[in-house]
C-alpha cells in the first residue's frame, strides 16, 4: 500500500473515492501550535478509528480468535 501525503490548510478537505459518490471527506477543522484537528464526514457503515484504537481492537479480536 503506498502513501499519499498532501498540504492542506485549515478549512479544506479531501474527498476519498470517487467524486461523484466518495467513500468520504476528511476536513481540517482547526491547526493550532503542534495539534491539527480533522473531521471525518463518512457513512456510518465504515469504521473511523484512531490507530491506537485499531490496534487494541486488532489485538482483541486476535486472542478471541476472531479473523
């Protein structure tokens, strides 16, 4: 999987899939000092999660033996 990095100021978004129907939007809502704060606009059938919530989730279900 590769990596995409771009610049955003605060206010703009990026739209994840298809223009015409995205699987949804990410927006920089606020950059203040060394903290960026993003909001997620996606359907509520897709997961949104920190990574260090991922993670925990991933070990759980990995030692209740759920793939």
């Amino acid at each position: 999987m590769g990596e995409l990095v771009v610049t955003r100021r605060e206010g703009e978004e990026i739209v994840l899939g298809d223009p015409e129907k995205p699987y949804g939007i990410v927006r920089v809502v606020s950059i203040r000092s060394d903290r960026v704060r993003l909001g997620f606009d996606f359907p509520r059938d897709i997961s949104v999660n920190r990574k260090e919530v991922y993670e925990l989730k991933e070990r759980q279900y990995k030692e209740r033996g759920v793939q």
